[in-house]
C-alpha cells in the first residue's frame, strides 16, 4: 500500500486565502459597477419595468339652455376592483386608534357600499389572482365612500360618461357622443372644438403583483377639461312643444312633426322640437330618421305657405298691392297639365288679400304671373331658400331651388304655390321672420357661444342682417296674413283671443313613394307670428304624412298651444288695438 504525502498546509491556506481575495475583489468590483457606475442605468430600466402610464381623461364641456339648465353633462363612474391575491387583514386608523379589520370585515363593509351581499364579495376576493372586478360603473359618491376604507387591495378604474339630462326632449339638437367618446351628432359634433378637452397623463408604479404602489403616481399633465356651448333653446318651452308633438304625430299617424319658435328681432332659435326624436342618452334603438334634426336636415315642398313670398314680392317689385284684384276660377290649364284649388267654386272675385285668405292656388298664378320668373327668384335667394342657414348644423339641407334660367313652364307656375321647389324647416320659419322683423332676415342662431371657466363667451359668427323688402311690403303683408287669420277657412283656427296673430297654411303633396308624381299624402303646415302690431315670435308647424287628415287643420292646434305659451312665458302683454280693414273680395 501506497501513502501519500501530505501537503503543506500553509501553502493550502495561502492558496485558498487568495482565491478568496480573488473572488472578494470581483464580487466587490461588480458590486461598484451595480451601485455607482451603472446605478443609474439599472434604476431606469428597473423603474420603466416597473412604471405604468395612463391618460387622465379630461371632462367634456356642459351644453347648457339659455337659462344655464345642464342638457348635457359628462361625468365619471368607476369600475371596482380587487388583487385577491394580496387580501389579507389590514390595519386602519379609526377614530385615531390603529384597528385591524378581518378580511371578513372588510368584504362586509365593502359590500354595504356596493349594495352586495359580503358572500357575494367575499367569492369575488376568493383565490390568488391578481385581479378580480367588485362592479362596475359605481359612482362617485360610492366611490368615494370606498375610498375612505382605506383598503390596500382595492384598485379603481375612473370611466368617463355622457348623460342627457333631457333624452330625448334635446336629443335631435344636442345630439349625442359614442362609448369611444367620439361626437357622433348634432351640436355635440358641431361645437366638438368647444367642447373637448386635453387629456392629461399620470405615471406610477407597481409592483411585482401587478398592483399601484401608494404614493408613486406623478401627474406629467394636468387634464384640462372642455368649456360649456351655450344654445338659446328655452328647455321648458321647448319640453312643452315636444310633448304636444308626440301627441299630435299619434293622434294623425304621421311620420313625423317639427315645431320652431324663432325670436323675431333677434332670430334666436327658443324651440327646435320634433316628434320621434332621439333619446342621446340611448341613441342606439333610434331609426336613421329619427337620429338628425329635421329641422335642418329634411326638406320637403312647403305647400301655400309659399304663396306668402310671392305676395311679398309682387307688392316689393310695384307691381300690385293687397287690393290688386283678379278673377279665380276653379282650375287653370297649361300645355303641361292642370292646376286646381283644393276645394270646387265658381270663379271668384279676389283681392291679393282674398287669395291667400282663400289659399287660392289659381288665383297666386294669375295675380303672380306678372312678375319675371327671375325676379321671384332672385326674391326667394334673398329670403334664404335654397342655400343652407349660418347655424351651419351638421348634415344641414340647402334645400332645392333651381336657377331661374332652369324653370320648365311647370315650376314657373306651380312654384308661386310652394311646388317644384324644397325647403327646410328653418329656412320657411326664417323667411316669415323677415316679414314679422320689417323686411330684414336675420341668420336664425342656435348656439350663444363657448363659455370659457371664467365665464367668458366667445360668440358664434353669424350672417349679417339682409334687407329682403321694404318695411311698408312687410307691413302691407303682415296685413294680408292678419286677414287669414281672421277670416281664413282654416286661418281662423289659429288666432288667439288675447293677442292679433298673423299666419298662413300650407298643404302641400308628397311625391310618391317609387318617385313618380305626386302620391296621396301630404304635408301640412302652420306659420304664423305675434302679437300683429309688435312681432316677438314666430311659430312654425310642420306634420309630414299625416294619414288621417289631409289639411292643414291638422297644424293649428298646434300652432295656437305652442305661440300662446310662448307669450305667456315671457311676459307678452295682451294686443290692445285691432286690425284694420282690408278689401278681400270685389
């Protein structure tokens, strides 16, 4: 048997003390390099690991009546949410004494702000996930309240949504933002510069849980939230018409119907209703119809409410007065085909007054057929048809009026009474504001301007004042439509005994449905002014396919409901004097 020799046991110290130096030097040479040379890298990168960023969304402006009533309001909800795996009991300072809440504790009272049951949250907090919802779109005032808890295992998520105060009243107008926050119509679309804000940014950090660590979030960026659009809709009145819409589009089955009060001498647009409307607040069961505001979007042939215009501008251009005098027979034929009154008469002996008394449609193209096509077209551009209003609104119809040089026979007649050419809604209530304001037309105006947090407005721009006729034609027309109202078959039904009212009827047919001619439906409309001696507004009704009348009986009730709140409402003091007479038949 071989024995080995021993080594030297110094030299084996020696030998292991120095790699032990060795390694000493490297682990601390490494160590340096962590902590000094590359802290700073290493804590980057750590941090970025670590950091989470996410957008502070700002608030949406308010849309505000003319009275400063919210129709539209952007508020926050949370989603609430726990990290089961980090639940456990914690410890809370109540009344100044430090208190340990059991688990089973904390999901009771977890779940009294909830409105849960603490078994419902207790099985939701279950396991070792990192992530579990409580409930979601919990308000702020909830909110709050589990703020005040203090548990660490809660986490929110802050969710930004619009609400309506209105629905459905406004809807049609204000119109409406998507879930994504993208304005899909109405003023929310048009005012969206005014009315969104700048996000802001938040940074902070987590842990290796995936959960926020208290006290690291830093704001980058302040969110800065979106200043207020305010519309000169009265919303009680413009509830009031709504209502009345509604009832009357059930009680005639008609597609639909719109209302207008415009502001004779200011041309500020006080009520914008229609019947169906969409409800901002759930526009998605809404028809594509019912989503735009027909008002300014919709045009359809006005009927004889036209026939107001081409008396204007017979008398304007000196070529008849309310008294000039014509022979209406029952019906007029042109190589092109027949024109008739809606009721059978013998050949009557009228005044200009007498004819839109009457509705005459013969007698408006026999007294009318004096003027050069050019000129009534030239009036009708001047009194706003055929181009789109400053409101600007989203989708907004110009309406149809050819150049004059484009008129076939047919519509050089048939356009006296309202046919061959389209309007909207507010382009007809603003051309009888021009007569109710003297002869000048003011742009109608929607919107007062963004308010600004300090109060500020910044106005709209809008259209400058256009004289259209004299203020002796207005007053001279103001006069014949007086008489309609006084004396008219249907014209009648829409006075009011405390104040002189002035207006003028409208029924017009409705192209049939496959395009061809005129179908057996119609729309029927109402506009009208008052008080006669000092015009404050202009009411106009219109109902669309009314099916169980067939005449503009079906828009007066209306009409009368509508313009007498209205006075009532801002104070208008009853008429004190009478009209004056005026010739209507020779």
């Amino acid at each position: 048997m071989t024995l080995l020799t021993p080594g030297n046991p110094r030299k084996r110290t020696r030998l292991f003390t120095g790699l032990v130096l060795l390694l000493a030097v490297v682990f601390g040479f490494r160590l340096f390099a962590f902590q000094v040379v590359d802290a700073e890298g290493i804590n980057k990168v750590s941090k970025a690991n670590r950091s989470v960023t996410r957008t502070l969304s700002a608030l949406r402006g308010d849309i505000v009546d003319s009275s400063g009533n919210v129709l539209a309001h952007s508020v926050y909800t949370y989603d609430i949410n726990a990290a089961p795996i980090n639940v456990q009991p914690v410890t809370v300072v109540r009344n100044g004494q430090e208190v340990i809440l059991t688990v089973d504790q904390q999901a009771d009272a977890i779940a009294k702000i909830l409105g849960q049951t603490k078994q419902e949250i207790l099985a939701k907090i279950a396991g070792t996930g990192v992530y579990s919802n409580l409930a979601k779109s919990v308000s702020a005032a909830r909110y709050r309240a589990l703020q005040d808890l203090d548990i660490p295992w809660l986490f929110y998520d802050p969710i930004l949504s619009r609400t309506y105060a209105e629905g459905a009243t406004t809807g049609s107008i204000v119109g409406f933002v998507g879930k994504d926050g993208i304005p899909l119509a109405g003023v929310e679309r048009q005012m969206n510069g005014c009315l969104a804000g700048v996000d802001g940014q938040e940074t902070y950090e987590r842990g290796v849980d995936g959960i926020r660590i208290p006290s690291s979030a830093v704001v980058a960026q302040q969110a800065q939230n979106g200043s207020t659009v305010r519309l000169t809709l009265n919303k009680d009145l413009q509830y009031l018409a709504q209502n009345m819409l509604y009832a009357e589009v059930k009680k005639y089955k008609a597609d639909w119907a719109t209302a207008l009060v415009v502001e004779v001498k200011t041309g500020k647009i006080l009520v914008a209703a229609e019947a169906p409307a969409v409800d901002s607040n759930d526009f998605g069961i809404a028809t594509d119809d019912s989503r735009k505001s027909r008002i300014f979007e919709t045009s359809f042939e006005p009927g004889s409410t036209m026939k107001t215009i081409t008396a204007a501008t017979l008398i304007d251009s000196g070529l008849g007065t309310p008294v000039t005098k014509v022979v209406a027979p029952y019906k007029l034929r042109f190589p092109w085909g027949l024109v008739q009154d809606s009721h059978l008469h013998p050949s009557e002996r009228l005044t200009l007054t007498g004819v839109l008394r009457d509705s005459s449609n013969t007698g408006i193209i026999k007294i009318g057929q004096v003027i050069p096509r050019q000129t009534r077209y030239d009036y009708m551009r001047k009194f706003g048809f055929g181009e789109k209003t400053s409101v600007n609104f989203p989708g907004e119809a110009s309406g149809l009026l050819r150049k004059a040089s484009d008129w076939d026979g047919a519509t050089d007649k048939v356009s006296m009474f309202g046919q061959g050419v389209s309007v909207t809604p507010i382009q007809m209530a603003m051309a009888y504001q021009t007569i109710a304001n003297k002869g000048i037309r003011l742009e109608p105006t929607l919107i007062d301007g963004c308010q600004d947090k300090s109060g500020k407005i910044s106005s709209m721009p809008t259209g400058s004042p256009t004289r259209v006729v004299s203020e002796s034609t207005a007053a001279q027309t103001m006069a014949m439509l007086e008489k309609v109202v006084e004396f008219g078959g249907i014209g009648h039904t829409a006075s009011l005994s405390e104040w002189r009212v002035a207006g003028k009827s409208g029924t017009a047919q409705v192209q049939a449905d496959n395009g061809h001619g005129y179908g057996y439906l119609h729309a029927v409309s109402f506009i009208g002014m008052a008080p006669v001696e000092d015009p404050r507004f202009v009411v106009a009704i219109t109902i669309y396919k009314p099916r169980t009348i067939s005449t503009s009986l079906g828009a007066t009730p209306s009409f009368r409901f509508i313009l007498k709140k209205a006075l009532l409402m801002y104070g208008v003091p009853p008429s004190t004097t009478k009209s004056k007479p005026l010739q209507m038949d020779w």
